[in-house]
C-alpha cells in the first residue's frame, strides 16, 4: 500500500446506486471510484440529476452502494447495517447543511452538544468541548441563545460549531451558502478556509463555481461517473492571510 492510500481518509472504488422507479431502474452512481487525502478541500459539482446527491449521501453514510467499495477513515462501510453507519456518521463525519438543521427551541450550546449527547460523552466534558467549538467559530457571547434569536450567517456557524464537536474525519458541508446572502456566505467561506488551515478534511458539494472556487479540488459528476477531477488553479483565499 502507498503512503497515499495510507493516508487516505476516504477510498471509494466503482461506486454504483441503481434505484428501481417501477418498473424504471435508474443509474445514480455508474462506477465512481474517488479517493480524498487526510486535509483535502474538495468541492463535488454537477448538474441536476449527475449523481452529487447521491455521492454525498454515500460518503456521509446516509445511504449504501448497489456495489462498489467505500472505506472511511479504515472502516469498510458500504456492507455496514443501518446500525453501525449510523455509530460511523456520529463518529466520522461532521455535516453542515444548507438549512441548518438546528433545533429551535434549543440553546446554541445545547444544539452543539448533541452529537457528544449521542456519542455517550458525560456532561461536564460535553459543555466544556461545545463552548470551545463555538468559540472557535466566532460565537463565544452567543451560547445561550435560540436559533431565532441569530442572522442566518450566525445559525450556520452554530451548525458548523456542532459539525466540529466530535473532531471527525471529514467536513460534509451541502450548499453551506445557499441561503445566505453573498457576504454572509463569504464570511462562511473564509470560516471554512481557517478549519481546512487548522487540518481539517473539507468535501463541499455546490453548484456555484464562485463557491467551489474556494476549494483546492474539483471533481465534477456527469451521468453518475466523474467527468472531470481537477485542482483548483487559484484558489479564491490561497494568497491571503487569515488573522
């Protein structure tokens, strides 16, 4: 094994999803086979119906394979039970969603918590690691308020705060932007490139090229297969310096 699959945190080898529509078997995944490096910044494109959803859903363990091997950080999850993906989700994969995802009637440091709630962590060590996430993200004077009590850029750094909590392999972050107004959404962008900075592994599925511009990596779907696997030339923050 090369030092490059050793230090892969995501193999996925001829990937395939086939849904039966009635009587209409459909190709989402056509033979995919991707591999992300530990500290990568990708971003995932494509068209309406290329297969971007599914691939997202096959690596954050939300769904599984018709065939085709996937392996997440060593573990061989695409023959996994709902059961043990769902252990491997909480443990491995940090999800940032476009709709934030955040409980309403819940603090920001309560909606933080909840992945180490899941993971068994006891509550004197749950709050000290959520108030540090929040922290980090720019949110240490927010921690007890409500959702509807933030702009939309601060509910989705709390997402992104509670996406962190369990230190996982990868960020999985779905059109992070997409309800967010432009300079909101850089702002989001530039908390992104700090955590990519700090050695986090970031996949970014999005269909703004402004967006995936900030990435390092470009793997554009087509039909269910990779058209195109790419760097990323000029990265949009690459040349300037973070505080």
């Amino acid at each position: 094994m090369s030092n490059a699959q050793r230090d892969a945190v995501i193999q996925i080898e001829n990937l395939t999803r086939v849904y039966q529509m009635g009587e209409t078997e459909v190709r989402a995944l056509a033979g995919v086979s991707l591999e992300v490096q530990r500290n990568e910044y990708i971003a995932i494109m494509g068209p309406s119906g290329s297969g971007k959803s599914t691939l997202m859903n096959m690596i954050g363990c939300l769904d599984t394979p018709s065939s085709g091997e996937y392996v997440l950080n060593g573990n061989r999850v695409s023959q996994m039970n709902d059961s043990d993906l769902a252990e491997v989700r909480n443990r491995e994969i940090g999800f940032v969603f476009q709709t934030f995802n955040l409980l309403p009637r819940t603090s920001c440091l309560a909606n933080v918590e909840l992945p180490l709630i899941y993971a068994g962590v006891k509550a004197s060590d749950r709050k000290e690691r959520a108030l540090e996430v929040l922290d980090k993200v720019g949110l240490g004077d927010r921690v007890d308020h409500k959702p509807n009590e933030l702009s939309g850029g601060q509910r989705q750094r709390v997402a992104i705060a509670r996406a962190l909590v369990n230190s996982p392999s990868i960020l999985l972050a779905d059109e992070p932007t997409g309800n967010l107004d432009t300079k909101t959404g850089d702002e989001i962008m530039l908390l992104f490139e700090e955590l990519y900075r700090a050695g986090n592994t970031i996949i970014l599925v999005t269909h703004e090229n402004d967006i995936a511009n900030y990435a390092r990596r470009i793997v554009r779907l087509r039909d269910g297969l990779v058209e195109k696997d790419v760097p990323v030339l000029n990265p949009v923050l690459e040349k300037e310096t973070i505080a």
